[in-house]
C-alpha cells in the first residue's frame, strides 16, 4: 500500500494501511499557502524516482479497469501511479491551474494532445511514451491517455501544485474543443492512500 508522505525519501519499509477522511495539518507542518505553493519545484525528477517502483505496487496489480494509488503529497505536490489495464484510457482533461510531468514506468500509453487555435479549431496530436519517457506540461494542458496495447501499463503523475480542479473536454463537429464540465478535486489529507478523483 503506498501512503502519502512529506518527503518521498522518508517512507519507511514497512508503511501501515491507515487512511483517514484528511487530517489537519500538525504543528511543523508548513500550510498550503493560499493561491498556490510558495515556490515552482521541477515535478519530472519526482516522477521519475517514483516510476521505478511503481509497478510492483500490490494495488495496482491483477487490475481490470484502470486504478490508481497516491504515492505522495506535499503542499508543493501530489505524486500518483496509475494502473492502465488493455483499453485503459481517460477522456480529454486538463489539470486546471496545475502544472505536470507523466512518466510511463511499464508498457506503453498513446497520448493525444488537443489546444484551441485563435480561430477556435483544435489542433490534434499524438505520441506513444513507452517505458522510460515523460512528457512534462503546463496548466490547463488539453490531452487524453489510452492504453492501446494488449499489455498492462503503468505511469506516475505528478501535479504541483496540487489539483484544484480537472476540466473534461470533448470536439464538436465542427473540430472546435467544447470544455462539457469542470469538477472541483477534494483536498488530500497526509495520511490518504487514494482518492475517489480520478488524477490522470
């Protein structure tokens, strides 16, 4: 089971299963400050350390439909492994104000990217990432994930800050993206292990 913990280095070996509805904050822990985090991190090098563990995650074994595990958050970042079975895919999203870097740690993801033009017509394209490769973005980043292959996968994502927001989109007939609805993202609190979100 992966917990959520201020600093990645510091998971013990043998973490307990506690998960709790989102705890306050204690005394030392620094608070999320308003509006954002107090400084800009680099979220590839996080993503890229978790990904080498991240498919011998128990949870996101054996899995039939895609799943997901909170490996870490801090009020700069939240860090996900996410479980892609064959045909795993999510719909075209963005991640509001935040910012990320997805890292596929095993088999392979196509991702398709979508952004306005000043005209209104969505530009389209698409990249595989296999094992190893990352693709890093900015807020509100339009862009869908599909496992198309007949293996699992599995990918880390990082947010920083952390989500707020996710918008889903879709292309009209007319080629131009229709934002179709936003949904708030629960906060996390320090011991949670998951979330009913989806964070891809």
């Amino acid at each position: 089971m992966a917990l959520a913990y201020s600093d990645p280095a510091a998971v013990p070996p043998h973490p307990s299963l506690i998960r709790s509805g989102g705890l306050p904050t204690g005394p030392g822990v620094p608070p999320t400050v308003p509006g954002g985090p107090r400084r800009r991190i680099d979220l590839l090098p996080i993503a890229e350390g978790f990904a080498v563990s991240a498919p011998a995650i128990r949870e996101l074994q054996g899995v039939t439909e895609r799943s997901w595990v909170l490996l870490a958050v801090t009020d700069l970042f939240e860090a996900w492994a996410i479980a892609w079975p064959p045909g795993g895919r999510i719909e075209l999203h963005d991640h509001g104000r935040s910012r990320g870097a997805v890292v596929v740690a095993e088999g392979a993801l196509l991702e398709t990217t979508v952004r306005a033009t000043k005209e209104g017509v969505a530009v389209i394209g698409s990249r595989r990432l296999s094992a190893g490769e990352h693709r890093t973005f900015g807020p509100h980043y339009v862009h869908d994930l599909i496992n198309d292959d007949r293996h699992r996968a599995v990918s880390v994502h990082v947010y920083g800050p952390r989500l707020t927001s996710m918008s889903y989109y879709e292309l009209d007939a007319a080629g131009r993206l229709d934002r179709v609805r936003t949904e708030a993202v629960p906060p996390l609190g320090p011991f949670d292990a998951t979330s009913d979100h989806d964070p891809s």
